[in-house]
C-alpha cells in the first residue's frame, strides 16, 4: 500500500484531525507540543493528533498560509474546522476543540 502524502491525510481523513504544524529548532513549538498531546488524550480519541515539520513540507505550510508556527488546524473531510497560530493553554485548546468537536 502506497504511503499516504500528508496533504491526503488532510484532505481525506474522515475524523476530525488536528494538524499541529512545527519546526523542530521552533521553542514556542517545543511549548506547545505536551499542551496539545494532553488535550488529544483528555478528549479519547475523538480527535486525531497529526503533526507537520513545516522543514520537511513547506509546499503544505505554504498552501495553508502558515506564516508563523506553531500553528494549529483542525480538519474534518478537508474542510478547515479551525486554526489558530501561536501558543495555546491547554484550557484555552480545549475550549476551541470542544466547541467544533
């Protein structure tokens, strides 16, 4: 089975999915990453946790506008649900999660 892109995982997934867009050298991304691995836990599988390296795809973080990082979107059916750009507490993540999920 062929490895699926990351822009077909996006566009694709069925579930709701929250892209986590990142550099490894990025410290606020560094921040922001237990906050939103928490969240995903705390929420049980209701929403997905994908994560990408705006380094390794920058043809994605381009497509998607992404200006600053960390930067996070949540899609569902490819449709963009929402996104918010900079660091997030975890009640402050939750919060948006819960209101689209």
């Amino acid at each position: 089975m062929p490895k699926k892109s990351p822009k077909e995982i996006l566009l694709k997934s069925q579930e709701p999915l929250l892209v986590d867009f990142y550099a490894d050298w990025c410290g606020p991304c560094q921040t922001l990453t237990p906050i939103v691995e928490k969240v995903i836990d705390e929420l049980e599988g209701k929403v997905t946790l994908f994560k990408v390296n705006v380094d390794k795809h920058p043809q994605l973080a381009q497509q998607f506008a992404i200006r600053s990082i960390p930067h996070l979107m949540l899609f569902k059916r490819g449709k963009i649900l929402w996104r918010k750009g900079g660091l997030l507490t975890r009640a402050e993540l939750m919060k948006q999660l819960k209101a689209v999920v």
